[in-house]
C-alpha cells in the first residue's frame, strides 16, 4: 500500500500517520523529520536549515534525493506513507518517475481538510516527545507529567504564517493533479484525533 498524505501545516499528518503505519505495517517517510533529525546530528546544511526554521520550502532536489535513497529500504517493500512529500507539482512528477522506474505506483492520495483559523492555533500549542517523536497539543493533548518534550523553532507564530502561505502558493496545487489522476480523497480534518482517524480508514475503504 503506497500512500500519501497532504495537508496544510498542523492539518494531523504526523498524528494521523503513526495509526496508519501501525495499522498497515509500514512505515511513515516524513520529509520534515528526516530534515530535523539531519539538523540534530549537525549534517544540514546551515542554508537549508535556516529555511527550514523561517518556515520556508527546502529545494525540490534536495527531498527528491532523500526519498530515492529511503524507498528501497527493505521496510518499505511491503508499502509506505509519505508524510509531507510531494509538497510542489515538480516533487510530485519526481515521485512518478522514481516509483515508475521500481515498477510501482500509488494506491490514494489523501487530503487533509483543515481551515486556516484552526491551523496556527494547533501549531503554536504543539510539543513533541524529545525521544519518541511522540506529538501532543498543550490543550487537547498534553505531555504526561515529566515528559521531556521540545517546540518546533519553524512553529513560532512568525514561521507559522510563512508555511501556511507556503502551502496555499505551492503545495495545494498538487489537488487538482492527484484529482486528474483519480487518487484524490478528501478527509474533513476537523473533529477528535480518533474521529479523523475513522474518516480516513473509510476514505482508504477499510
Ligand atoms: P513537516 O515536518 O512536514 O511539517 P508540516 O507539513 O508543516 O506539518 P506539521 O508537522 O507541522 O503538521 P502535521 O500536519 O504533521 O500536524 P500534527 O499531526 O503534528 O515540514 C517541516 C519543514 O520541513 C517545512 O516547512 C519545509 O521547510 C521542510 N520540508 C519538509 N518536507 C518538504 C518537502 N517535501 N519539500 C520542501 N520542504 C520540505 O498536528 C499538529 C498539532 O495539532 C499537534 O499539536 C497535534 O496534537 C494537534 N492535532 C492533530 N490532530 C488534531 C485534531 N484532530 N484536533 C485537534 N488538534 C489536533
């Protein structure tokens, strides 16, 4: 099962993503993640993670690259998600070719509907697990006491209102291309974590 989700900063990916991976037994590529641990172990590049922390896109090439070289891991034989890859029309065509050439293809595409008003709020409040990556919201969701949790340099309110305008000039484009491809399936993403959950299994008819 080849799966990608799409959605506005903050929309649930990363939260959406772990059930899935779970429940389907593959893993979740999130571009996003793979640039923050290169940030942590000090190999990114300074220009890219100034980008990345002012709440700008990386370059296309740069994550085209990453995903070639994570897609045939042996983890990723049975299917994977990819979470916040494609993110512009020229990273989506890449992603066509690089799974045309292994002979594979996409099963659904999956949008995450989220209004801009609910967004900065979500990203502001948002605090992950330093170990495990683990997401929570300081109001719906909080860290269990002693949790040793960090905020996001890119989820300050300055870099928030970047991203956003990011997605809407760049990133939701790649609707209407996944809608002419037929893979399109939009998921109301407003509701309980477990609520969206239940929309998206059946968006994915299972
Ligand atoms: P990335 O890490 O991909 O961030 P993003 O797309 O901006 O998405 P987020 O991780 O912020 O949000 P999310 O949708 O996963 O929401 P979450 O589940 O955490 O990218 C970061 C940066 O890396 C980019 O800006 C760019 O610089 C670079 N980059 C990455 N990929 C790239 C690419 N392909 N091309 C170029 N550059 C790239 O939830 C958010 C909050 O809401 C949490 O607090 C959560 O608890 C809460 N929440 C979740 N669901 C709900 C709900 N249903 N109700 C209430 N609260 C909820």
């Amino acid at each position: 099962m080849l799966i990608v989700l799409v959605g506005p900063p903050g929309s649930g990916k990363g939260t959406q993503a772990k059930g899935l991976t779970g429940r389907y037994g593959i893993p979740q590529i999130s571009t996003g993640d793979m640039l923050r641990a290169a940030k942590k172990a000090g190999t990114l590049d300074r220009q890219l993670l100034e980008m990345m922390d002012k709440g700008g896109l990386v370059p296309d090439e740069v994550v085209i690259d990453l995903i070639d070289k994570r897609i045939d891991a042996d983890d990723c034989k049975p299917g994977f998600l990819l979470d916040g890859f494609p993110r512009t029309v020229p990273q989506a065509e890449a992603l066509g070719a690089l799974l045309g050439r292994r002979g594979r293809s996409l099963g659904a595409v999956l949008q995450l509907d989220v209004p801009r008003s609910a967004l900065e709020e979500r990203l502001v409040h948002r605090r992950s697990d330093k170990r495990t990556g683990q997401i929570y919201h300081l109001v719906y969701n909080p860290p269990p006491p002693g949790a040793e949790v960090e905020h996001r340099a890119d989820d300050r309110p300055e870099a928030v209102g970047k991203r956003l305008d990011a997605y809407e000039t760049m990133t939701a484009a790649l609707l209407p291309y996944y809608q002419a491809k037929g893979l399109l399936r939009r998921v109301d993403g407003v509701g309980k974590p477990e609520e969206v959950t239940a929309r998206v299994l059946a968006a994915l008819g299972t």
